[in-house]
C-alpha cells in the first residue's frame, strides 16, 4: 500500500464525508476549504482525485442529469484502507511524545 501525502488524505477524506451522492469537483473543494480552513486550487483538487482513482482509492461515474456534466467520486475499500492505514500511522508517531514545556522564545 502506498503511503498517502497530506493533500490526499485531505481530498479522501473530503470524499468520504460528502458521500457518493455530493463528492463532485467543486463540492470537494468547498469541503477542503470549510473544514480544513486552507485554500485548495481546483486543478489540484482534480490532479490529486485523479491520482487516487489510478491507485484505486476512490471510483468515479459520470452525470448529466440537471443538463450539467459532473463527475462524481466514491471512496472504494482500498481508499478506507488508505485512509485507516494513515491515521494508525499518525497516532503511531505521536503516541508517548511529549513536547517541550517550552519552546525557543515563547514564555509559559
């Protein structure tokens, strides 16, 4: 299994909340905006999903329905897996680290 970057996990993640029904391009994009509170440029948005399908972490279906042409994402049991795989991971890396009572030039 790869590793997943942080923006992947992040346009994952995305995808996973919104759900099979509202995880099209600029929704995703939104999501990233609102939850994670940080700018996400669509071009990348749209590189980083197609990157995932390719690893066959999310699938895609094409709509045309309301006379607009969307393509919408679903996360795929290797995407959960991804996903799970990163955050054990993480708490991994964090679990028993204690960080310093002070840092370099910042009063307690």
């Amino acid at each position: 299994m790869d590793y997943l970057g942080e923006f992947e996990q992040i346009v994952l993640l995305a995808v996973a909340r919104l759900g099979n029904d509202d995880a099209y391009g600029m929704r995703i994009r939104r999501e990233i905006e609102d939850r994670a509170g940080r700018s996400a440029a669509i071009g990348a948005v749209y590189a980083t999903l197609d990157r995932l399908q390719s690893k066959g972490y999310l699938r895609a279906r094409d709509d045309d329905a309301g006379g607009r042409a969307r393509r919408f994402f679903a996360i795929t049991p290797e995407g959960i897996d991804a996903l799970e795989a990163a955050r054990d991971l993480q708490a991994r890396m964090w679990s028993g680290l204690r960080m310093p009572l002070k840092r370099p030039g910042r009063k307690t």
